[in-house]
C-alpha cells in the first residue's frame, strides 16, 4: 500500500502551473495597457498640434503682415520649416513652435502661405497656417507599428490693416 494513487501525483507536478499562466498572460495585457497609453499620447501629440497652429494663425491674422510677424516671402514665414530650425524670433513659424513646445521639433514642420498679397486683398486676405508631426509610437520598438503623420491646419482671415 505504499503506492500513491494516481490523482495524488497528478496533482503533485501542478505546482508551477498557476506562475506559468499568469507569466503567459502577463505578456497580452501589458501589450494592451502600452497601446492604451501609446494611444493617449498619440491624442495627446495631434491636440498640441492642432492647439499649435490655430495659435499660430490667431497671432499672424491678428498683427497682420505689418507686425513683427511679417508677411509673405519673409524667412520663417512662407514655406515648410521644422521646429528644430533656427527660427527668426517673431515668425509665424516660431509662434507655432513656441505653442507645440511639449512636441519633439525635429518631427514637427510649420507651413505659413498668405494666400494673396497685401497690396491686392487687403483686409480680405487670408493666412493659412499647417502643420505636420511625426508621431513615433512607444511599441513600434516590440511590434512592427508605423510612424504616423499627424496634421493640421487653420485658416483664418487677416484681423487688421497695418501698413509698413
């Protein structure tokens, strides 16, 4: 009678089992609380973005092309520059960079196109400020997730008149 019954040593090698299974499903939920995250910040990047360049637009339409701001052709305030560039100070661009400052500036890029010149349109012209950023999620490191381009853009009608 020295011989245990077979369900008391089926039960004897079960010990690991419960670690192994928590262990096997650690793994998906960590996965899905990081890409919960990864998305919230993905929220977060095109919020800022978008905050960004409306504030961009609201302070170029309010000074218009007699301010600091400048107007069309000035550097900094035509064309696609990156937030890492060296913005002249007062630029519509770097009015835009200042706002995103949380985002990276390397993957941020500010377009400003006036959309007519002073002289023809006046009050009636318009000022169209965009801007794109390269999104980099946390788990394209552990799953094959793209960068993705997040964009925005505002455009607004010039607030007021002054002349240089």
């Amino acid at each position: 009678m020295g011989v245990p019954p077979p369900l008391t040593k089926a039960r004897r090698d079960e010990r690991g089992v419960s670690t192994v299974e928590f262990a096997l499903l650690l793994i998906p939920f960590l996965l899905l609380v990081f890409g919960v995250v990864d998305f919230g910040l993905g929220v977060w990047a095109y919020n800022n973005l978008s905050q960004a360049v409306q504030q961009g637009a609201r302070e170029a339409i309010v000074r218009g092309s007699g301010s600091p701001l400048g107007g069309p052709g000035d550097d900094g305030n035509n064309g696609a520059r990156t937030c890492a560039d060296s913005l002249p100070t007062g630029s519509v661009a770097a009015e835009v960079c200042t706002h995103a400052h949380p985002l990276n500036p390397g993957n941020f890029t500010v377009t400003v196109t006036w959309n007519c010149p002073f002289e023809q349109c006046g009050v009636t012209r318009t000022v169209t400020v965009g801007g794109q950023y390269l999104f980099e999620p946390m788990l394209r490191d552990v799953l094959p997730f793209p960068s993705i381009n997040l964009r925005s853009q505002a455009t607004m009608h010039v607030a007021c008149c002054l002349q240089q």
